[in-house]
C-alpha cells in the first residue's frame, strides 16, 4: 500500500520547524531528509527513522519495524504532537547520520 499525501503532508507540518527538511517520492512512499542526510521516511502511512543511537535514546519505547519486506528495522515514530521534541530529535540525529555518498562517473574506455 502506497502512502497518502495528505499523511506525507501532516508529516511535515509536524517537522516544520526543523531546518532542512526534504522529501523525495520512492514508489508510492516516501524518503525523508534532513539536511541532506537521509534520516527516514514514510512508509504504508508510517513514519519511520534510523535507528541511530540518539533517536534510540530519545525513543526507548518506540517499536522496531520494517518499511517493507528484507528492510533494516527503523524506529516508529507513533507520537507526532510534540514539535519541539521532533525537532530536537531530527537534529541530533542529523549529526549522526552519514553524509549522502557521491556518484562517479563511468568513464567509457575505448
């Protein structure tokens, strides 16, 4: 099942005041980013994390799923009420999260 805008939407609202703030669609879900690093996404109407050591900490309860079948666990974010708290969250975690690789180029050989 694909995600809806309208959560991706709410979603958003939710991170409004953390800086940096992406997405990029990804077969009917969604991946979020944060300062360029991706962070997380939506997935099945879910919003989903890293489990990075910080959002382990501030979520000690959070479960653990899947975004989709042979996927690493993320953490589910259930509660999206608390803006600050978000923030604060997505911006610890954007130091922990490693920086998008570049592409190479190919070269042609002769």
């Amino acid at each position: 099942m694909a995600s809806h805008e309208a959560y991706l939407a709410y979603v958003l609202e939710q991170l409004s005041e953390v800086d940096g703030i992406t997405y990029r669609p990804m077969m009917g879900e969604y991946l979020l980013y944060c300062g360029g690093k991706l962070i997380g996404g939506i997935y099945d109407d879910r919003f989903l994390l890293k489990p990075t050591p910080s959002a382990i900490r501030q979520l000690p309860q959070a479960p653990l799923d899947r975004p989709y079948e042979g996927a690493k666990e993320m953490l589910l974010v259930e509660n999206l009420d608390n803006k600050s708290f978000l923030k604060d969250l997505l911006e610890t975690m954007r130091e922990e999260c490693p920086a998008p690789s570049t592409k190479k180029k190919h070269r042609k050989t002769p």
